[in-house]
C-alpha cells in the first residue's frame, strides 16, 4: 500500500524559485504545507497557485521553531523537508523508498556552484509523522536524533535533491552567514554540544574568519569522534590551518585523516591544495593522482575533485614548477573530461603564450578543445579571450562579425599589434575603465606617447612621483627617479606583454632601464623570462646579479632550477648545495633530490631521503615502501 505523504516548507519572499520548487514535487506529495514568515513579494500568490494550507508565523529568530510549526498541520504518513530553492529530479517516486518502512530518510542533495559545477552531500529529508521527530537549533536546524534516546531507523534514498542557492556567488553567500552569525552565537552559547561547535566554525569560515574557525573545529573535534560530519570537520580544520599559516598542523591533520578515512576524496584533494600551497610537490601531485583513482566519492562530493578538477590542480602545479609541458597535458585532459570548462580555457590559453605557440596553431587548438554550440558559447569564449588579452580576440570578433564595447575593440586592437588603430580608438573613448589602465600604459610605451598619461594616472590610482617617472621612462628622459614597488609591478607586467607581442626590442630597452634604475630588478626579470623559457637570457642576467649577491636565497634558487631544466647538472650540483646551506626549508632538499633522481644517483637519492624523512614528519612520499 502507498504511504502517504506531506510537503512541509517554510518560505520568505521565494517568488524567483518557489514556483519550480512545487511544480517539481506537485504530483509525488498528497499535501503541501506552507508556512510563510513575512513574505512581502510574490511568494503567497505563487503558493496559492498550489495549495490553499498556507499559514502565518511570526518569525522569532528560530529556523526550528518555524519548521516544527509546519509539522502541526501535516496529517500523512511522512514528511518531507524542501527549502524553496530546491526541486526534485524529473520522475522522481518515494514510494519505493517507503517499502522499506524506515523511520527516516537520507536523500544526496546536489547543490550547483560556479563554472557549472556542483557538490553533493546527504541530508534527511522525509521521515515519519507522528513519532515525535522534530527540529532543534535556531541555525542549522537538525531533527531530533543526534542526542536523542530513541532508536530509529534510517533508510538511504536513491533520488536527488537539487539546490540551486549558491549560484548566486560567494559574496551572497558570506553575507548570509554573516547576518546568521548572531543566531549562531547564541545557540553555541546555550547549547555546546559538538554539532553546534563544529557549525559555528563553519559559519567563521564561510567569512573567512580562519582562526576563530579553528577555534570552534578544535573544540568539537573530541566531541565529534562517532558523528558522520567528522571528515568535512577535519577536512575544514586542516584548511583553516593553511590560511593562517599552520601548514605543519594542517598536514599532519589530513595526513592522518585520509588514513582513517580513505574513500573521502575531497579530503585528500584539500590536502592536495595544501601540500601545494607549502611547496611539498611530490606529496602535492601524489594526492591529486590518487584523486583521480578514487573518482568522485565520500560523504561530501565536489563534482570534479575526482576528475577534471584533480586534473586542473596538477596542471597549475605543473606549471608552478616550470613543467610546461605536462601543465598543457593537464589542460588538454580537463577540457576533454569537462568540454567549455572556463578556467581550463584560461588556463590552456595561457599556456599556449608560455610555449610561444602560434596564433594558428593556438586557434587550431581552441577548434580542437572548445565547442562553440551557442551564443552563450561564443559569448564565453570572448569573456575569456578579453580576460588574457589573447592576440587572437580581434579575429574572433571579425570572423563572427561581433559587436562589442568600445574599450573592448580597443583592447583587442592592441593585443593584434594594430597600435595606432588601438591609439584612435581610445581617443574616441571619453569614460575609460579602470580595467584597461594596464592596457593604456602598454599602448604608452608602444607608441611612446605619454598623451593618456593622466588617465593612466586615475585609472592605475598612481601618485604625482609615479607617473612622472613613467613619463620619463616612456620619453627616455634622464633624471633621477625611483621604482616604486606598485611601478615596479606594473612595468613587470608591460614587460611580460611585450614578450607575448614579441616586442623585443621595447622589451630589451624597458628592461635596460629598469635595472639601471633598480638592479635589483634583475630577480623579477629573470623569473619572468624563465617562465617563458627564454632561459638562456635569464641565466645570463641572473649570473651577473650572483656575483654581486652570492646569499641570496631566491637568486640562487631560480639559478638552480634553470640549470637543471637545462641539463648543466655541475652547475645545478653548486647551486642546490649552497641553497641547503642557506635555506633549510623541504622545498630545498625536495629540488636537490630531483636532481640526484636526474642524474640517476641512487646513493645520493637515498641518502637525502633518509634526511628529510628525519627532518620533515608530514612528507609521506619518502615514507612509501
């Protein structure tokens, strides 16, 4: 026999998604309960349009206190629990869940984020009426069953829950939970117990609060040791660590904890990101394979922590270490797994510049990789074009016969080399962005025109003394004048343009006197031109900064990995010896071992492995049989 079954929600001005919400549920509930707590839109008119039990409550600053109200009214067999930016998967049937007579039920709820991506975790959602299950806590409201006596049984659905309220973006959300706040603190206040902690450091860390996040986490963890949050409480903890800084504390935390809970891929995945983040890259690009190996499973799913996502990671790992070519191999395998992925685009797109690829080639590869099925397609494409400044932007908007922004067509002039046509058009504009001041100081130097310099000026948010030593600089005037470290920055970034508009001439003469300004320059300018593998130049300008500054420890490092990338193993041997001596951090003993591995040192290899399994507790590659 068929149970039967009421809808209990509580609403406050939902008119944008009430009305999916019921029309996906309309035909699987045999009642539908509204309980409304100051709707001052369309709500109640769209409600009306499905139900006629819709009731008033006034809101007391209490989420459970609303929820219990709408249980009054409910006269099925169960009830289930819909917020009204959720709706229900198409054909979606209880009732062959409710064979199972369980007491409660827990349903994945799949909730869509940014980049059209998701995360899924397991909430109940539908239980039994009448046996008195009801809702506690004023925030993040729970049926009674954490600390409850009874012993009731619990069935798993198979259906989807779908919530749509985090497409809205971050800042929305971080605004939510900072007017929350106070409920929350009043709750923890009256009632201490280990889900009110372990929530009330999750409200810190949606606001980015990390060390009072990590206060509350530490707090909860002896009292949550048999509760199913237990790995998204770890997993956050360890995170929180990393941000203020704590990376041994947060590595030996997860280290642990992907031991006790080994299918929680997400788990590992953050740990990944915080391997990374302390430049263990081994132990980094270990937890991303792995990743990909377990796919998408555990207690809290991140749609891609499994796949495309893990792929992701270890292509800006990759290229974080001057391994281009497996960072566009990564690329390549994300936007073949998750076809129009943007931030893979950006990534690809990037990458194609770092190994001076050719516009055809670069477009061939776009017709390979990116579907262009719509509008929105195309749109998004250009959005990511125009984003890079990538030099193929004006020929997609010729070739599609696009019209776009002013500043947006100037732009892409600039970025084809048609700098005077870029010049006109930007004389033409009279409300400048303040994205495109970088753009304007690139065209400036280009054209060594200073005519725009005082909205370069306002646009950059320059001083006086900054942009008149821009305008020397840009008119090869003498004079004495100093890098600020905000011009020092933005000249770093002209520089970096002029190499992808292959400018090298106004490259060389920028550089010049850049470092005749600031030899010091010559550290930023080295980096620069070893991530576009102009690596040869960059050891030679970096050799005459180390004779005159042998001890430092960033200098002798980019030295060091140039010449092994390089193959000049004799002088990648000095380098990373002297680097031990300077600078005992893992990352040291992590390059010298690439190098004993390069050279197929096998004693070498096993004695620096034995140092730094003594030296470092949380590197659990040398640990590995």
């Amino acid at each position: 026999m068929s149970k039967t079954i009421s809808l209990c929600m509580i609403v406050k001005n939902e008119e944008q998604v009430l009305g999916r919400c019921l029309e996906s549920v309309k035909d699987v509930v045999n009642e539908i309960i509204i309980v409304d707590t100051g709707s001052t839109d369309m709500t109640l008119d769209i409600a009306r349009k499905y139900t006629d039990k819709i009731y008033s409550f006034e809101w007391v600053n209490d989420f459970s206190a609303a929820r219990n109200e709408s249980l009054k009214y409910a006269t099925s067999d169960y009830i289930l629990v819909l917020d009204a930016d959720e709706y229900l998967e198409v054909g979606a049937d209880f009732q062959k869940d409710l064979e199972k007579n369980c007491d409660y039920y827990l349903f994945r709820i799949r909730n869509e984020i940014s980049w059209d991506r998701n995360f899924t975790f397991a909430a109940i959602r539908l239980f039994k009426n009448h046996i008195s299950l009801k809702f506690e806590n004023r925030l993040h409201e729970h049926l009674n069953i954490i600390n409850g006596t009874a012993e009731y049984t619990m069935g798993e659905s198979n259906l989807l829950i779908n919530h749509v309220g985090y497409t809205d973006g971050k800042m929305l959300e971080k605004d939510k939970h900072k007017r929350n706040l106070p409920l929350m603190e009043l709750e923890v206040a009256e009632n201490p117990t280990a889900y009110n902690l372990y929530n009330m450091g999750k409200t810190y860390f949606a606001i980015q609060e990390y060390k009072k996040a990590v206060d509350f986490f530490k707090k909860a963890y002896p009292l949550s040791k048999d509760r199913v949050f237990l790995p998204e409480l770890l997993t956050k903890l360890a995170y929180a660590l990393a941000e203020i800084n704590q990376m041994e504390d947060a590595l030996s935390i997860l280290a642990d904890a992907v031991m006790m809970f080994p299918k929680e891929t997400e788990m590992r995945y953050i740990l990944g990101m915080i391997y990374q983040k302390a430049e263990y890259y081994r132990d980094a690009e270990v937890c991303f394979r792995k990743c990909i190996e377990l796919g998408d499973q555990g207690s809290l799913i991140t749609e891609g922590s499994g796949g495309y996502m893990a792929h992701m990671r270890l292509s800006e790992l990759y290229e974080e270490i001057g391994q281009l070519e497996d960072s566009h191999r990564e690329a390549v395998f994300v936007l073949n797994l998750k076809r129009n992925f943007a931030p893979a685009l950006q990534q690809y797109l990037n990458l194609m510049l770092k190994l001076k690829v050719s516009t055809e080639n670069i477009q061939s590869g776009i017709n390979q990789h990116y579907t262009l099925k719509s509008v929105e397609d195309l749109q998004q494409l250009l959005d990511i074009m125009y984003g890079v400044r990538s030099p193929l932007l004006e020929k997609y908007l010729t070739t599609y016969n696009i019209t776009v922004q002013p500043n947006v067509l100037a732009t892409s002039k600039i970025y084809s080399k048609n700098y005077m046509e870029a010049s006109l058009l930007w004389n033409e504009i009279a409300d400048k962005q303040n994205e495109n001041g970088q753009d304007l100081l690139l065209l400036a130097f280009l054209l060594k025109d200073v005519s725009n310099l005082v909205h370069i000026q306002n646009l950059l948010n320059l001083s006086n003394k900054e942009r008149n030593a821009l305008e020397k600089m840009i008119t090869d005037q003498d004079g004495k004048y100093s890098l600020t470290p905000v011009i020092e920055s933005r000249l770093l970034d002209i520089c970096c343009k002029m190499i992808i508009l292959q400018e090298f001439e106004q490259f060389q003469l920028l550089v010049e006197k850049m470092i005749e300004i600031k030899s010091e320059s010559r550290l930023s300018i080295g980096k620069l031109l070893s991530d576009y593998r102009f690596d040869e130049l960059a050891i030679d300008m970096l050799i005459t900064m180390f004779k005159d500054q042998p001890n430092n420890v960033q200098l002798v490092r980019l030295l060091g990995d140039l010449c092994l990338r390089n193959g000049y193993m004799e002088d990648t041997q000095l380098f990373f010896s002297k680097l031990l001596t300077m600078d005992s951090q893992y990352s040291s003993y992590e390059r010298s071992f690439k190098l004993y591995e390069k050279q197929e040192d096998t004693i070498s290899c096993r004695t620096i492995k034995e140092e730094i399994k003594n030296r470092f507790r949380n590197v659990l590659w040398v640990r590995e049989a």
